[in-house]
C-alpha cells in the first residue's frame, strides 16, 4: 500500500463524515425553525423534492419588515382566499415575483427606489 493512501482515505473520509454532520445539523435546524413557526410540509418531507414542470425548488431565508409581513399575512393571503384560491406565503411570493418579472426597467426601478431598506447587522 502506499505511504500516501491512507492519509488520503482519512482524508476523504473526514470529508465526508463533515458533510454528513452538516446536512444533519441543517435539516435539525429547519425542522426545530418549523416546529416553531409551522409550516404545512416538514422540511424532511420536502427536501430535494420537484417542483411541478420540473423544476428544483430552492430554499431561500430572508428578511421583511414586519409591516411587509403583516401585508403579506392579513392583506394578500385574505384576498387570495376571498377569490377562492389557497395560497401559502411561499406561492404568494412567487406570484410576486412574476409580477415584478412583468414590469418595465423603468417601472422596476421606480418600485425599488420606493424600498426603504432594513439595517444589517454586522
């Protein structure tokens, strides 16, 4: 056997017991975030699943004010289920999404210089 192999499968190995714990320790920290927050599907349930068309989901975690997530909980969604449609808020963003997709450079722009934006934390 040579001299470098073993060092090389420890290494390989330490690797992956590493990435291992950290895809254990995100999936604790997304199923303890759901526990607290709800979701209707468990992190577990919806990981690596497809979206329909195809398409991978992404997850993503960001920041609103509470004004925006207070318009996205009492305003949209009792709209989306006035009109007969059940929206959850990651649908409801997305229709966002493809409404700004809509607008003009110029129509954009003018939306996002409206944005007042939120203190980060260093």
């Amino acid at each position: 056997m040579n001299d470098m192999t073993k060092p090389r499968r420890d290494l390989v190995a330490g690797l992956r017991a590493g990435m291992a714990s950290e895809e254990n320790a995100l999936e604790n920290r997304f199923r303890k975030a759901e526990a607290l927050l709800g979701s209707a599907t468990p992190y577990a349930a919806s990981a690596g699943k497809r979206a329909s068309g195809g398409l991978r989901a992404a997850r993503f975690t960001f920041s609103m004010t509470s004004q925006d997530a207070d318009l996205i909980e009492r305003q949209l969604m009792r709209i989306a289920v006035e009109t007969g449609m059940r929206l959850n808020k990651s649908e409801l963003v997305r229709v966002g999404v493809m409404g700004l997709s809509k607008l003009t450079t110029e129509q954009l722009s003018e939306v996002c210089l409206g944005l007042n934006r939120l203190n980060k934390r260093t």
